[in-house]
C-alpha cells in the first residue's frame, strides 16, 4: 500500500506537524508526498522533514505546483524527487519576519539564521552537482529554477509532464486557502465529479499477448498505461489484439489509433446523462477559474508583502539617519565659548586713573572738599 501526504499551504499554518502526522499509516509500504507550498515556519518544516524520514519508508516527491522556502527542506526527505513540467524551484536564505531587541539579542538572531542556513545547505551537498559556496551564493540571491534548471543542478531526479501518483485530486486539501466559501462548493463539485465519473480501468492485450491496464472509455489521451504486473509501459507504439494502436512516451498514451466501431446493440445514452455531463464539464471549468483566481490572489500577496518589506526596510535606514543627527546636535555647544576679555581702565602719565566726566565733578565736590576741610 502506497501512502500519500499532501504539503498544500503554508507550512506552520495550513500544513503542520499534525497534519502530517494524520496521514502516516502504519499500513503504508511506501509514500508519496506531493508539495505545493510557498514555505512558512522554519522549525515545523524541520519537524515534517523529520516526521517523514523517521518512517523509513520509500518516500517519492512530487512537486506539484510551487516548492519554496523550508518546503525544498521537506522535499529533501525523498528518495527520490519528481517535478512536472510547470512547476518552480525557489530556495533563500531563511529570514525573521520581525525585528526587535538591542544589538545583543539581534547578534543572537543573526547566528541562528546562519545555523539554519548552513543546515538547509547540508541537506543539498552530496545529492546536487555543487559546492558548498555555490549553493551559499544560490541561497544568498533567493534563487527560483525551472524543472530543466533543478534536475541538471541535481535538486530533483526526474521531470514528468503528467504526474500519474496525482492523477485523482483530493480538492479538499485546498481547505486552507482564504476564501473558505468558495473552496467549499469546489469540495462539493469534486465530489460530484467523483461519484459519477470515477475512474474505471479495462485490461486489453496487446500483439505480444501481454495484458495492459487502461482507463475506461474512448479517449485514451494523456492517460497512464500499465502492465498487469503495475509495471509502466515502456515508450514506443503498441498494437492492441483486437487492431487498435497506441503510442506512449513516459508511460502517458500520447497518440491513439482511429476507434473501435461502435457495437450496435450498446445502448444510447440518455440525455438526462448529457445534460449532467454538461453541468459538470461547466462545473469543471469554473473549478479551474477559481484556482486561477485563487493563485492571482497568492501572487498579489506575495508582491505586498515583499512591497511591505522593502518600505521596512527604508523606515529603518532613514531613522537611522535621523537619530544619528540628533545625536550631533544633542553634543553641539551653541554660540561663541570664548570667555569675554576683561575690562581694563585707562591711566595718565604719572599712573593715575582717568576718570570720566562724572567722576572728576564728584572727586571736585566732595573727596578734594572733604579733604581741603
């Protein structure tokens, strides 16, 4: 029995430790974890990292969507890592959301973030083409890789158009998306589609006399083609008993032979079935608008938040500067600080003082009076 954990949202909110812990089953042989998370909490993704490899299961990764942040540490935990063709790689330094305390505290703070940084590193050597320094300069730049990027860089081992272990979405793992109404009706109209269009397998032989396992039904499209035994059909054009040829290219059919004639005595569908039909394609397609949308408003927020951090960092650096100004006025002495020169009186020639005309009319009329009597 193949196990299947689902890291969908942000890790430390959406996705945690519990929830990862839910779907681990003793029963499980093996697992495949599928990823499509911008990142979140450091310290939980150390935990689901550990949570996963402390099962000692094989374990495949499918990135699904986005693998960003502290989820490429969750991803490291496979044996092996699958990434579909429109998907995005993103690593970066590991960063605090919030900054406070005096410079010994923030001291701290920047020790632990290079802890952290050198454990996300160590979790890559070996398994990828680059060194430690390279990999440090990657994380220095926050680094997004394309599928054909990671796989020659060695991040993930394969590339897959269609990722056949998620061929059957379980909708409800978008629980943790913000509009909780809408993912509700989504939830029901997968439902829905669930009941009355469950997948259904056939077996036809081929040429060979081998028995291939396919999906029910007329169009066999990019749908996965497999042996009896679970085995992939390996790639090439196969010939079917009964005329038919199919093409596969990485165990997808890619091309079908013209159809079978229609048995006469099949009964026709009834059109109350074409009307159902009908609504649950239009259902179909406004699930994907939905998720659109859903994305779009991922996107609008990951831009706010990197507009909010930026601005941060501006209010920093310019309050910086204003205090450093207070600071040289607050030490400044205002006005001249050279003491005033001392006041001197002026003498004649035999040394004595002039006095001024106020003080020669008091001497005459009364010091030399008083003197004279």
């Amino acid at each position: 029995m193949t196990g299947h954990i689902y890291i969908y949202g942000e890790v430390g909110k959406q996705v945690t430790l519990d929830t990862v812990l839910k779907e681990i089953t003793p029963k499980a042989t093996a697992y495949v974890v599928h990823i499509h998370s911008n990142g979140g909490d450091v310290f939980e993704g150390y935990a689901i990292y550990n949570a996963l490899k402390n099962t000692g299961k094989n374990i495949t990764v499918h990135i699904e969507g986005v693998c960003a942040s502290i989820a490429t540490l969750i991803a490291a935990a496979g044996s092996k890592i699958v990434m579909n063709t429109k998907s995005q790689f993103m690593i970066h330094n590991p960063r605090i959301s919030s900054m406070g305390g005096d410079a010994k505290d923030l001291r701290n703070v920047a020790g632990q973030l290079d802890k952290i940084k050198s454990q996300l590193i160590e979790s890559w050597v070996g398994r990828t083409s680059l060194t430690i320094q390279q990999l440090s300069d990657m994380y220095d730049h926050e680094t997004w890789l394309n599928p054909e990027e990671a796989k020659e860089m060695g991040f993930v081992d394969e590339i897959q158009e269609v990722l056949k272990a998620a061929a059957s979405a379980d909708l409800t793992k978008y629980y943790n998306m913000e509009n909780s109404a809408i993912l509700a009706k989504i939830d029901n109209i997968g439902k829905m589609i669930s009941k009355f269009f469950a997948p259904k397998n056939v077996t036809e032989t081929l040429s060979d006399g081998r028995v291939v396992t396919l999906p029910d039904g007329d169009d066999w499209t990019g749908q996965p083609a497999t042996l009896e035994d679970g085995s992939v059909l390996e790639d090439g054009t196969h010939t079917l008993a009964g005329g038919k040829t199919i093409v596969v290219e990485g165990g997808v059919i890619t091309q079908v032979s013209e159809l079978e004639p229609m048995d006469e005595n099949k009964e026709e569908e009834k059109p109350e079935d074409m009307e159902l039909k009908e609504k649950l394609a239009m259902a179909e397609a406004r699930i994907k608008e939905l998720e659109s949308a859903i994305e779009a408003t991922n996107e609008a927020k990951t831009q706010a938040e990197a507009k909010a951090r930026k601005f941060e960092n501006k209010l920093n650096t310019d309050l910086k500067a204003v205090q450093e100004e207070l600071a040289k006025i607050k030490n400044a002495t205002a006005g001249d600080p050279t003491p005033p020169k001392k006041q001197t009186q002026p003498v004649n020639n035999d040394g004595a003082p002039v006095l001024d005309p106020m003080q020669a009319w008091f001497k005459q009329k009364f010091i030399d009076a008083r003197n004279t009597d």
